[in-house]
C-alpha cells in the first residue's frame, strides 16, 4: 500500500489486524454496557428541565435523548 510514489504505508498482518479488531471489540463493548452513573443521569434531567426556556436550551443532536451539543464554556464548568 502506498500514499506516495517511493513511500511504503506500514500495514499490519491480517490476522494480526482481526485479533486487534476483537480484542478492542471487547474491551469498548464492556465499557458501553456498563450503566451510566446516577450523578450523570441527574446532570442531564437538570438541563432538560433547563431547556424548557427556549432561550436557554442547547442544540439537541438529532435522535439522542440526552446529547446535547453545548459550547466548551458550558461544558468546562467553573473557572479557577
């Protein structure tokens, strides 16, 4: 595999490649199981009952019932 003339792409052996595939398969398939934490889940009822003054509601990502798009100041917090 090349990008550029004289230049070869590093690329990984198949097999190699599939047992990476299923090993980060698994590991990422625990963590989106796993159940989101209760201060989250209250953080984000908090900024739906927020949102219900138009002029204070965040863009909504479409299909999401929680994933609000809010600029990095919302998302940062407090200062220091």
């Amino acid at each position: 595999m090349t990008d550029k003339p004289g230049k070869r792409t590093p690329s990984l052996d198949p097999s190699i490649q599939m047992h990476l595939g299923r090993r980060l398969r698994s590991i990422f398939e625990e963590v989106a199981s796993e159940p989101v934490p209760d201060r989250f889940l209250n953080l984000l009822d908090q900024l739906e009952k927020a949102g219900a003054d138009e002029s204070v509601r965040p863009e909504r990502a479409p299909g999401s019932r929680h994933s609000e798009q809010l600029t990095p100041t919302e998302t940062a917090g407090p200062s220091k």
